[in-house]
C-alpha cells in the first residue's frame, strides 16, 4: 500500500498566541501550516519552529500521519540564538492563579517587645523536634 497518499483527516491542536484546533484536511503538511500561521498570527514565515512534542517537524512532514490527538507547539526564536518558549504557556501561571487581596494584619512591636517575642520564639519555647534535622523559622509543621 502507498503511505504518501493516504493521509487520514483529523484534527490536530496548535498552540501559538492563542491555542486553536487545525483540521489536517485543510494543513495538510507542516509547511501549509507554518502558511496558515504566518497569515493569521503575523509571524515571520521563516522562523516559524513547528515542535510536536520534543521533535522538530520538517516542512515535508505530513500532519495526518502524526498520531492521533497530537499537540503542535509554535515556537519562533528570538534574536540572539535563544530560542523562545511556547507563546502559547507564556504568563499560564500568572493568568490562572486567582487575585487575592492582602488581609489586614495585627501590626509588629517595636524595640524592646521585638526582641523580647524573638527571643521566646528561638530559645525559651523550644518545640520538641521530630527526627535529626532541625526545622526552620518558616516551617508550617504541626506535630500530632
């Protein structure tokens, strides 16, 4: 049987500025989609990076025989050498942690009470250790 020509019409998911889906019917290689791409992301054509997973497509790669429900990173380096990351996950965490506003707080004493509170947190309520190591100032541990 010839592979060249069969080419099996799916949908592929394109992650660029913004993720799309891409149906293999209308991009049929990586070539047409770098096309796509550059129209409709106003990319430089020629530096468009086609990444399906950790492997870079060639323009000759048909997108039909990549497998099934496929991910393609759109990567465009940056001057320099560097090669940028997906646009696609730049500022994720960011945008997908929610805001939340400063509670108020009971406000630090000053001077001799300041020392004096250190001073009973480091050495006079020392808290019984579990294990060798020592656990630090910041630590959330509660014993049981």
């Amino acid at each position: 049987s010839s592979r060249a020509n069969f080419c099996i019409k799916m949908q592929l998911l394109v992650r660029s500025f913004d993720t799309r889906i891409v149906d293999t019917g209308v991009c049929q290689s990586a070539a047409d989609l770098k096309c796509l791409l550059a129209t409709e992301d106003e990319l430089p054509l020629e530096d468009i990076q086609l990444y399906n997973g950790p492997s870079l497509l060639e323009n000759t790669i048909q997108l039909g025989e990549l497998p099934a429900n496929s991910a393609i990173d759109v990567i465009v380096p940056v001057l320099g050498g560097k090669v940028h990351g997906s646009l696609a996950r730049a500022g994720k965490v960011k945008g997908q942690t929610p805001k939340v506003e400063k509670a108020d707080k009971k406000k630090q004493p000053r001077g001799r009470a300041k020392r004096r509170m250190q001073y009973n947190r480091r050495f006079f309520a020392v808290v019984a250790s579990t294990g060798p190591r020592r656990r630090g100032p910041n630590s959330n541990f509660k014993p049981t």
